[in-house]
C-alpha cells in the first residue's frame, strides 16, 4: 500500500489540474466549457494541415478581453481574410472548410475528456503540452472569421464590378467624343478624344526620335513669343532642385493663338493636349544646354 501512495498522489494532482481547466481556472479560457488538450490528433482537408494543438492555439492567440456591463470576457478576434493558417489562405475558406473545422472541433472535445486525458498522462504520454480550448469560443471565431472572408469577397465583387461599370462608361464616353457626338468640356475630356497620356516621362527624359503620339503637358509659362512658349513642369523657383529636365517647348495653333495670348500668363500653371513632333536645344543661364521635347497643341485649356 505504502508503494501504491506516491503514485495516488500524482493522479490526484493531476485530477486536480485537469478539473481546473475544465472549469475555466486552468488557463483563461470560457469557463462554461473550457477543455484541456493533450492529444495531437492530426486533421488535413484539402491544404488545411492542423490538429488539436493547432486548433487550441488557434484559440488562444486570437482573442481578447472585453469588458461589457462591468464584466470582464474572452472575446474572439476574428483572423484577417489576407492571413495563411494551417497551410491554407483564410480567404481560400469555404464553407466545406468551415465545417471541416467544427467537425474537427467536436473530435478533439472527444478525444480530450477527463478519463482520456488522465488515461494518457498514466500511460507515460510523453507530450508535455497543455493547452485551454473552449470548443464553442473557437467555433464562434471560425464562424466570425468566415463571415468576414464573404464579406471580403463581396467588396471585392463590387469593387470589380464598379471598374466594369467604369471601364463601360469611359469606352462610351470616349467613342462618343471621338466622333464628335459628345463636345469636349474639360482637359479630361480632350485626353480622351485624343487618347492621351501624362508627358511627365518623356520631358524629364526626351526620345531621340519623337514618336508623334498624343501628351498630356502641364506646366507654368517661362518664356514665349506670340506663336510659342518654354514651359516648365515646376514652379521656376524649383527648378535648381530637380534632377531631370523639367522644360519643353509648346507650339500654338493659329487657331489656338488668340485664346493662348488672351489668357496664358508668364509664371501661371496652364495645361494642353499635344502632339510630341520634336526635340529642340535650349541653353541655360548656366551656359549649358539641355534638349527637351516639343508639342504641338492640339487642345488648348
């Protein structure tokens, strides 16, 4: 009898543990159905790898405490659509995975009773891991993190079909400016009209060979003349500190001549569709000369 007490005692102080954890004490965990995992059941459907460690840390790690009406309680913090877990991308889940998962649940809450886990521990189980787990604490956060993965795909649904949606009506508009259907009202319109693109790049970096296509050119007045004008894509107090050429040269339309000399202003930002025909030598103050692309306005704003 006297050989059979250290062993009672182990076993009562295991007992002890195990009804602590099942009752909330032992790690945090809900109280009104808090379960101590010892095993390591191993579940895999499809990508999703994980066993219940994996789900009992699943549980642990993604909640917090919330104080409502003076109490203080475990809340879940559902998983970010964006994540990996188990091997699977949370946005992959469906709801196979999410059954798949509750059914997991149910299996570890089976294979982790009090008779099973004290039979384990008996048996010289070398695993050394304890975890808490609230069965219906993890399915609540399976559940709510599934509803944010529909809820993710339903923005993204939307969010490509406004762009559809958009797509349609730039097309339309575009057809109908370019047959003269619809007049052109803004610089927006014209770059439309005019299948346009920002000149940015090829003023701060001129082609060799000018390639005739459309830009859109914005900028302030430097220099002009009656049919012409330098224009720079920075204010002329910044031009020392930028690193690319920001000048171009502008060439004025008779057509355009009047509304250009009425109310283009030296060191006033202005704007125009034209089309890239040249390259032309400036020389700085500096002494130096730097190339820069020329436009012929074909939009005027």
């Amino acid at each position: 009898m006297l050989n059979k007490f250290p062993k009672l005692l182990v076993i009562s102080c295991f007992c002890a543990f195990i009804n602590a954890c099942v009752h909330g004490t032992g790690g945090g965990g809900d109280a009104k159905d808090n379960v101590i995992i010892t095993s390591a059941n191993q579940f895999s459907y499809g990508s999703v790898n994980t066993s219940c460690t994996g789900l009992a840390m699943l549980y642990t790690q993604n909640r917090k405490l919330d104080s409502q009406g003076g109490s203080w309680a475990w809340k879940p913090t559902p998983l970010n659509p964006n994540s990996m877990w188990a091997g699977m991308r949370v946005m992959d889940w469906t709801p196979q995975t999410v059954q798949f998962l509750d059914q997991a649940i149910d299996t570890c809450v089976e294979e982790n009773t009090y008779s099973k886990n004290l039979g384990r521990h008996l048996a010289g189980d070398k695993n050394s891991s304890y975890f808490n787990m609230s069965p219906s604490g993890l399915k609540e956060l399976i559940h709510l993190t599934f509803s944010g993965v529909e809820e993710a795909k339903r923005s993204q649904q939307q969010a490509a079909e406004n762009l559809r949606i958009q797509k349609t009506q730039t097309l339309q508009r575009t057809q109908e400016l370019q047959s003269g259907t619809l007049p052109v009202k803004n610089l927006q319109d014209a770059s439309l009209k005019y299948d346009a693109i920002d000149a940015f790049t090829v003023i701060g970096y001129p082609k060799i060979k000018p390639d005739g296509k459309n830009y859109i050119v914005s900028g302030y007045l430097e220099k002009y003349t009656a049919s012409s004008f330098i224009g720079t894509t920075v204010p002329a107090q910044a031009l020392g500190s930028v690193p690319l050429n920001t000048r171009f040269v502008a060439l004025i339309p008779e057509s355009f001549q009047a509304k250009y000399q009425n109310t283009a202003r030296v060191g006033k930002s202005l704007s125009l569709i034209g089309k890239y025909v040249g390259n032309r030598n400036l020389e700085l103050v500096t002494g130096a000369s730097v190339t820069v692309p020329v436009f012929e306005a074909i939009y005027l704003q």
